[in-house]
C-alpha cells in the first residue's frame, strides 16, 4: 500500500501558535493537534528539554527557510529532511516504469517527496484516523497534516460475496478464456482476475474482454477458439510535457498460463531528450482518447 504524506504545515502552524495565541485561538485544538510533531522534540514551548536545537523565539521566515532547507538537502539533519518533505510509504520494493518515474521526478520536482519501499520501513502495521498516525512493521510513527492512505488490493466485494476468490482474494481463471475455475459459465477480465504475467491496467483489462469475448463466441458455437494474444500499454504523466510508457504482448500456454513474449515491447528509453519526452506527452493523451473509446463508447 501507499501511503503519502505531507508534513510542512506542522511545524508553520506551530510557530504560528508561538508567536500569536490570541490570534488563533479559534483553531486551538486543531492547531494543537498539528504541533504534537514539533513539540515531541522541540518543547510543546519551543524548548527543546535535550540536545536539539531550540525553536522558540525564532522568526517565521527562519522556520520557513530552514524547513525548505531541509527539504532541499541544504541543511543537515538526522530525521528534519524526511519531516519538511511528503514522503511516500509503500509496501511494494519496486514498480512499474520505477527507474523512468523516478528520473522524472528528480528532474522535475527535486525534493519534494521520498520514496520509502517496503524493505525499508514502508510497509504500514496500523492507521489512527482520529490523530493521524501511521505506524510501520517497523515500529516507526510518522504523524501528518494530509495522508491519502491507499489499503492493500484485492477483487472488489461482488465476486467475493459469489465466491469467485481464492484466499488471497483474488478470481482464479481459465487464462485461455477467462472462465471462472471455480465456477464455470461466469468469466472474470481485468485486476480481479488473476491473468499470469499480465499486469493489472485497464488497457490489458480491455484486451482480456476482447479474448473473453471470442472464447464465449466460441463455446456457444461449438467451434474452436483460436489461440488468444494479449497487449498491453500503458502511457503516464510526469508532467503536462512529460511522457513515458511501457508496453508487452502476452500470449497463452496451456503449462504456463499468459506469458509475455519474449523481445516484444519494453519502456520508453531513459536517456530520451525533452522533445522526445513531450512528444509521449502528446500520445498519452490520443492513448487515453482511444482507449476509453473503445472500452465504453
């Protein structure tokens, strides 16, 4: 799962608290809640009680340019370059197109968030809605302003509640057809099903329809299916003008399921130029045209 965070207005509002009560009395509660971060090290009165540096006393502007410091890699820190940055938990090690986003990103929002796999302390134990702490496998808290907390996937509640899931919550499938193996005559496409080495997207979700649709073609008819091939592309957005994509064809073996061909497709190279990068851009959007399209009309 995923989670992202954004710490910045923790340690603001805190100073803000410090400098002006009356000011912002109104939103006490919510302002106090906020400062727990800061307070836990530097003093609920901007004392810090051992060897971290004080913050009472210091200017907004100090606070603000130390934080954006921190955030930038400028200024030293132990734990305060994670904490004025949002960061991202995930419990995944890797994922899809990782070293082009991750390229991307540097270049185009440098600092601005870290990724945390989940070797690395991402994988998240407990979320406390009420005050906003994460917990980690690890034992780490990590308290934010903003979370969009993403739960671990599974098929949605329909096929559980037929009972078309295994226990890991997923609808075993005939991956020539797509027909339930567990309950045959109903076929499952898309990230409910398990498709071999098929990604779940919804362009592969929208190339299983077309293979799930010749199979019943097929079965009503009494005629033999011909052998099925699968694709998929997937275009995404850094930026308005910046564009990458990864593509694959798959196809069907009755010992090994849907397997992707080997030689075909692959990601948009990481050493392309800025013309190259806004010109992927441009598909992204016609792919995007396209393909809903053809899935909804």
């Amino acid at each position: 799962m995923r989670i992202r965070t954004l710490f910045y207005p923790y340690f603001l509002l805190f100073m803000l608290f410090l400098s002006s009560p009356t000011a912002y009395t109104v939103e006490l509660t919510e302002g106090a809640m906020l400062s727990n971060s800061c307070a836990a090290c530097h003093g609920t009165d901007g004392n810090s009680p051992g060897a971290i540096p004080s913050i009472k006393g210091k200017s907004e502007s100090f606070i603000a340019q130390s934080l954006t410091e921190f955030r930038d890699g400028k200024r030293p820190s132990t734990v305060m370059g994670r904490h004025a940055k949002g960061y991202s938990l995930d419990a995944k090690r890797k994922f899809s197109k990782q070293p082009l986003f991750m390229q991307g990103w540097e270049k185009l929002y440098p600092g601005m968030i870290e990724w945390v796999s989940g070797n690395a302390g991402g994988k998240i134990e407990s979320v406390d809605v009420k005050i906003r702490i994460l917990l980690t496998e690890t034992g780490d808290k990590h308290k934010a302003a903003v979370i969009n907390f993403i739960p671990p996937q599974k098929a949605g509640s329909i096929v559980h509640t037929a009972g078309l899931t295994n226990n890991d919550g997923w609808c075993p499938v005939n991956q020539r057809s797509f027909e339930s193996t567990i309950h045959p005559a109903i076929h499952i496409i898309g990230d409910a099903s398990i498709a071999g080495k098929m990604p779940k997207s919804g362009f592969a979700a929208n190339s299983q329809g077309k293979v799930c649709a010749a199979a019943i073609v097929a079965s009503v008819h009494s005629i033999k299916m011909p052998a099925p091939s699968y694709v998929n592309t997937c275009y995404s957005l850094v930026s308005p003008d910046y564009g990458i994509s990864v593509a694959a064809v798959y196809r069907f073996d009755k010992d090994k399921g849907i397997y992707k061909v080997k030689g075909s497709g692959g990601v948009s190279p990481k050493d392309a130029d800025e013309t190259y990068r806004a010109l992927e851009a441009r598909y992204a959007t016609g792919w995007y045209d396209s393909i809903t399209s053809d899935s909804f009309g």
